[in-house]
C-alpha cells in the first residue's frame, strides 16, 4: 500500500470504494497515477462475510441517520432507512445481486424516445450506447459477466425453474439465467459460484464480482494505491481560483484530516454525493459545489420496483443457489401500447426467512400475514426493476435540524411515484403473477418496494451545463478538476440493474482524467 | 434482578421428532410454561414474569403461528426484556400490559382467545403494541428454531453451498433447455 501524504497534492482522490470508485481508484493506478481511496465503511472479506441476513445487514449496511419525506410507502415503513446500500470497502458490490445488463439504445435518448411527459424531467444523455459500447465489453471481461466472452450462463436454480415455466407458458421468449458477474467457471483467480444463496450478505467465496477482492488488490498491487478505510469525508475544499484542492474526513477515531488533491471523484452512491457537494458550500459556492445549475440533488431516481412472491402447493426452496438466478427479458422494451413510457426486467429473486417477515408487507400483522408467511418453503420469487421517471421535485436534500456525528447535516430523501410509475407497476405486478399462476401456483402476493438498492441521478449528466451537474465525462460543469463517478451521474435510469453501466462509466472517465492530466488542463 | 439466562438457541433445535429439547423459563416468579413435550424457562432481567406471559401472548396474537412454539414466542419476549434495560421501555411494557388488564376487567390472559384479540387489537395504536410488532417480526423469524419450523436452512457456506444439495431439485416443474440453464460445470 502507498502512503501519500496529506499535503501532496499531486493525487487523484476517489471518495467512495464501490463499483464507481472501486473501479476508478483501479484504473487510474494501472496507468500510473497516485490514487488516495477514502471508504467511509470498514474493511470485510470473504472470511468475515456472514451467511446470516440480519448479521450481515449490520456489518455492512450504510445504517447512518437519514430521514424521508414524499409518499412512498418506505417513508413510512422505513422511514430512516431510505437505501439499502453499503458502508464497507467494495460499497454496493459487496451486496449486490450481480445482474450486468448494458442499458438499450433508446434508453440513451429518453427524451427523444418517449417524448415530453408531464411532470418527468426526461432528457437525453450526453452519450448513446456506440460511446459506451468498448467500455460495455471491457467492463464484461473485467468483471467476468456470464454469456459474454465465452462464460457460460449460470445453472438455474428452482427459483429460476419456477419463473421459466410460468415464462414459456406465458409466451415469454427470452428467459434464462441471466447476465452475471457471477463466476460459472473459475475465472481471473477467483472461485466458481457453489450455489450458497447468500449474494446480497457478501459472497463468501469471491465468486461474484466485487471492487473489494479484484479492482482494490489489483489497484494496490501497482503501488500507486493509498486505501483509507472508515474515512467519512465531510466536506470539499476549493481556492481562490475555485477549483478544488483538498478533501476535508474523519478518520474512525473521528480525527479529522485534510487531504490535498489535484483532482477529486466523488462515488458516495446518489444520496451521499450530492449531500456532499451541498455540504461544501462556501462564500464562493453558496448553493453548494458544481450547483450553478441548481441540480445538484435533483432528479433523484431509483428504478421502479416491486416484488411478485408466489406460493405453490410443494415446496420450491427459493433461497438454495444465487439470490437473483434468472430473468425475463421481454418487458424492457419500450411500448406504449401498455399504457406507460419504458420498460421493466423481471428477475428472480429470494429473500431469507428473515428479510421475508421484514419486508413481505412491512407493519402487517395477523392471520393474513402469517397464512403467507406460512407458505415460505413452496414460495418462488421475482423482482421487477424498471425505468422510472425522473422528477424534480424527488430529492437529495439536507436536513434543516439532523446532524450526523461529525455535525453535518444529515440528508433527507424525497421521494413520490411519477403515474408512469405507478401504471408500470400495475403492470409488472400482474405480468409477474402471471408468470407463477401459468406455473401452477395457487396464490401470488404483491410486494412493495424495498429501501432503495438502485440510487440514481442525483447529480445528471448534461450537454448544457444549465440541465445538469456534469458533463458526458461525468467532469462537473462548475468545477473542471471535479468529477462524478458513480450513479449519480445517469440523466436517466433506464430499465437495467446499473452496476454494469456505472463500472464502464468510470473506466471511460479514468481515461478522460489521465488524458486532462496528461494535457495539464487539470 | 439479576438471574442467569439459561439459554441457548442450539439446545432447543429439535431431535427430528419435532419435540423442543432444553430449558428455557421465565424464572422470576418461576413461571414456566409448559411446550410442547417439554417445559422450558427464560430468565427475566427486567420485567416481571406476568408481563412476560402476557407479552408472549401479544407476540402470539400478532403473529399467530398455530404450530410454532411458545419457546420461538419467548424469544421476542428475551429480546423485550432486553429492551427493558431502559427503564422508559420497561414502564411502556408493563404500562400496555396493565391497561390491557384493564381493559378486560381484570386479567387480559384469562379472557377468551377471542377476546384477547378484540381487547388487543383495541390498541394496536398503542406503543406496547408497536414495541412488540416491530421486536417480533425480527426476533421470531431470526432464530433456527423458527428456521426448522418454516424449512429454511440457514447458512450454507459450512455445508459447500447447494451446488450439490438440492439447488435444482424440483421434479414437478419441466427442466429448462440448456441454453436457458447451461448444466453446472
């Protein structure tokens, strides 16, 4: 591991270590450039991962004070528990289920595609799929995605057996086992999936990908990497010039350290990079920073979601093999005919017996609860996850009274459904019933939407510097040695899972930041 | 008040028979109740056992499991008296207890199942309901007790995952192609 002083201020610094950061930190140091990688969270490993819903949740959720406000049921429900996202080194990738889908041409150009739609903040990116397709196919061979580079899909599990049937009954033509960063083969040093059912507590045996146990070691082993575990950053520092120049955190003792920067990328998930940048205001930036256009926090998106479980009359055992085992494919497609603008995936998945008391009907109680708890073992699982419309008014905001440990302000989350949402819901929640009751099913339970896993666009990407946070290189429009590096840069949220797309994301913007530097203009 | 909590969620997974195996009892006032098979006893630190047996008849009538037993019930009940450490949480208990009490005209456990329901879900706006809901949908569901009674199996890394115990066993649904689920390596 490098040690780079605080006052050097020659570094890259990455805030944040998950599948932006992660990433980043890796790719810069590959070609060479001193990287300092600042992690809120602590550091795990496969040997410190828990086969256990509730232990795991504890050890690596980002679990700090938040507060919500808008009329989602997790306001409610949930209401200091907003996402369901991760403080740990490898952020998110540690959690996540592994689904690695590139987001679809027309996703690109929303606006241009579903038109102007009241009360949606649609626009078009600044990039189309031909800018990020050599970076798609980096990004697959990188993280070993399965049915790319001669992987093989994974075998399917009962849960993927239960969707498959009720899929080609349904008439449903693309149902497999899905896009994985989930090893079929040993692949690159690491092991192959044996099937454990416990992707989203940390895979204990490194068979999916995470920065934590590929990009980091690999951007360590370059000697250019200086990692900071269980360092909150607290706020951006800029000069009389206004470019940034050093990052203010605290260490896990709560010692507080500035550390010099030439250049900084913010990758904190979309509820943490915006609450930063608003956190930095100064007498130069008195809206926060790279906030000229007022958007910073904005458009606060987080795919439209829902849960379809369906009870069988034999057992079906959901929870045996990877959470999130196989897809349907066919409803991403944009067609009006529906009734709604964008399309959504149907994946499964399977919730332990505890996460499914938690989150089945949150604050139910009662027989008819219990009936269906009572039905856990025949239960199959899917998830539905689509484009929702970005909104204005959903938003990453600071608490006027909250304030964290170190004193800053805690963010608040606002989110309502878009009726694009709402009627895309109503539509996965019966085509997923469908799905199980062609199977043989003999009753489907709607799902509400779980704290948020997908945070999304909180600070856009933007041809105008008027529209957005930051530019197609995820370079903010305000501050030219500033960069967005994770999730919040998507001007939309398109229907896929966006690991994938927030990886090739930020190889794309580690060669943009080694050109700038090379050519001295930051 | 301080007593031993005997107690040990290992004891108590069954023999294969279905019966509970252990001790576990409210020994303050040495209530026990009796389980199914068995008799077990958990030690309270802070709450008396009267609203300890009245809270697991709480737990009970919000998230009835016929078939599940009051040993899974007691452990919300543990966790309760844990929560009671704070003297705040211990008088809201014993406060929601008492006015159910109240409520029946003297002992709330002696009335009707029935009964029980009415008065208790009379309050369901009430904290002591909203402390024991939100206790046990965690504390009921997390322990391999209820595991074995729901047919979860837990943890699975220590056995080699289910790559080859049963992760596509299903007979009775139709075996996808192979280019739809490529066979294990």
């Amino acid at each position: 591991m490098a040690t780079i002083d605080l006052n050097d201020d020659s570094a890259v610094v990455v805030i944040g270590s998950g599948a932006g950061g992660g990433t980043l930190a890796n790719e810069l140091c590959q070609k060479g450039i001193k990287t300092v990688l600042l992690e809120a969270g602590s550091m795990e490993s496969t040997e410190s991962f828990v086969n256990d819903e509730w232990a795991a949740f504890g050890q690596l959720s980002w679990l700090d004070m938040r507060t919500t406000s808008g009329d989602w049921r997790v306001a409610k429900d949930f209401p200091n528990l907003p996402a369901w996202i991760c403080k740990t080194v490898g952020g998110s990738t540690t959690h996540w289920a592994g689904a690695s889908l590139r987001i679809q041409e027309h996703e690109f150009k929303a606006l241009t595609t579903y038109g102007e739609i009241e009360g949606a903040t649609l626009m078009d990116w600044p990039i189309g799929l031909s800018d990020l397709e050599p970076y798609y196919a980096k990004a697959e061979d990188k993280m070993g995605v399965t049915r790319t580079n001669g992987i093989p899909g994974l075998p399917g599990n009962n849960n993927f057996m239960a969707m498959y049937a009720g899929a080609t009954k349904l008439g449903y033509e693309n149902c497999h086992t899905g896009n994985m960063a989930i090893n079929s083969r040993p692949r690159n040093g690491r092991t192959s999936c044996q099937q454990l059912g416990f992707c989203f507590q940390g895979c204990k045996m490194g068979a999916k990908w995470s920065t934590l146990y590929t990009e980091i070691p690999d951007a360590d082993a370059t000697g250019n990497l200086d990692l900071r575990a269980g360092a909150q950053v607290l706020q951006l520092q800029h000069g009389d010039d206004g470019k940034v120049n050093g990052v203010l955190y605290a260490d896990k003792d709560g010692n507080q350290s500035l550390q010099k920067a030439r250049v900084v990328c913010v990758a904190g998930n979309s509820i943490e990079t915006p609450r930063l940048l608003l956190n930095s205001a100064s007498s130069m930036y008195s809206d926060g920073m790279a906030n000229s256009s007022g958007q910073v926090g904005k458009n606060y998106m987080r795919h439209m979601t829902g849960s379809v479980y369906a009870a069988f009359d034999k057992p079906v055992r959901m929870w045996r093999g990877t959470t999130m085992a196989g897809i349907i494919t066919d409803e991403s497609k944009h067609d009006t005919s529906r009734g709604f603008a964008g399309g959504y995936e149907m994946e499964t998945l399977s919730l332990g017996l505890p996460f499914m008391a938690a989150f089945l009907d949150p604050g139910a109680w009662g027989r008819d609860f219990t009936r269906k708890m009572d039905e856990y073992q025949n239960m199959a699982g899917m998830w539905l996850v689509g484009e929702d419309m970005p909104q204005e008014s959903n938003a990453i905001t600071l608490h006027e009274s909250e304030k964290d440990a170190f004193g800053m302000p805690v963010p608040n989350v606002e989110f309502s459904d878009h009726p694009n949402d709402i009627a895309m819901r109503e539509h996965a929640f019966t085509q997923g019933s469908e799905v199980y009751m062609a199977a043989g099913a003999k009753e489907a339970y709607r799902v509400p939407p779980y704290p948020s896993t997908h945070n999304l666009g909180t600070c856009r990407m933007s041809e105008k510097a008027a529209d957005g946070v930051c530019n197609k290189w995820g370079q903010t429009h305000d501050i030219a040695n500033l960069f967005i590096s994770d999730g919040s840069q998507f001007t939309t949220g398109a229907a896929e899972n966006p690991t994938l797309t927030i990886v090739s994301l930020a190889i794309r913007q580690a060669d943009q930041i080694a050109k700038l530097m090379t050519e001295k203009s930051i | 008040m301080q007593q031993t909590v005997v107690f040990s969620r290992r004891k108590f997974l069954k023999t294969g028979t279905g019966v509970l195996v252990g001790s576990l009892a409210f020994s303050l006032g040495s209530v026990s109740t009796p389980a199914v098979g068995d008799t077990w006893k958990l030690s309270l630190e802070s709450l008396d056992s009267d609203t300890g047996k009245a809270l697991l008849k709480v737990a009970r009538h919000i998230f009835p499991h016929d078939t599940l037993d009051d040993a899974v019930y007691a452990l919300v009940v543990k966790d309760l008296d844990g929560a009671a450490a704070d003297a705040a949480v211990a008088g809201m208990l014993s406060d929601g207890v008492a006015q159910l009490n109240d409520d029946a005209g003297g002992n709330w456990l002696e009335a009707s199942d029935e009964d029980q329901l009415k008065l208790l879900t009379a309050r369901a706006d009430g904290p002591m309901f909203g402390k024991v809901k939100g206790t046990a949908v965690v504390s009921l569901y997390n322990n391999e007790m209820a595991w074995e009674h729901f047919g979860y199996e837990g943890a699975s890394f220590d056995k080699g995952g289910y790559i080859n115990r049963g992760f596509q066993d299903l007979e009775w649904l139709p075996q996808p192609s192979e280019s739809a689920s490529p066979p294990k390596a």
